[in-house]
C-alpha cells in the first residue's frame, strides 16, 4: 500500500475521502465531520498526512499522521 495524502474535500453527496492523485473518492459521507473521521484512519493507517478542504475547495486543516520530521533536521 503506498502512502497516499487523504483529502476531506465537498461531493455532491455531502463530503467525500479522495486520496491525492485518485479520480474517483475512497468513500463518501454526509456530514464533513464522519469524512474527517474516515480521513484520519486512513491516514493512521497509511503513516500519511489529512487534508481538510473547506466548502471552497481551499485546504483549511492539515495533520500528520507517521513520522513527521518536525523539527527538521540540520
């Protein structure tokens, strides 16, 4: 499985999971707030990061999940 960022972006349906490169959404939930939980276990799971757009398509939230090289090195 590679790791992928997971996206929390609006659907026509509600709120759609999209992992970053996909066409097509991992799953899609009604309320914003359930895709954020679907998001997180993915990206748990994969080490990876969530991104959480806002109704206007811009990325308002982001969380790594996994190693985050924070403070960098150097």
């Amino acid at each position: 499985m590679t790791k992928k960022n997971q996206h929390v972006v609006p659907h026509a349906s509600g709120w759609a999971v999209r992992g970053a490169g996909n066409e097509r959404a991992t799953s899609v939930h009604g309320t914003q707030r359930e895709a954020i939980s679907a998001a997180r276990e993915v990206a748990i799971r994969q080490g990876s990061e969530m991104l959480i757009h806002g109704e206007n398509g811009r990325i308002r939230e982001r969380n790594t999940y996994g190693r985050d090289p924070y403070p960098p090195k150097g």
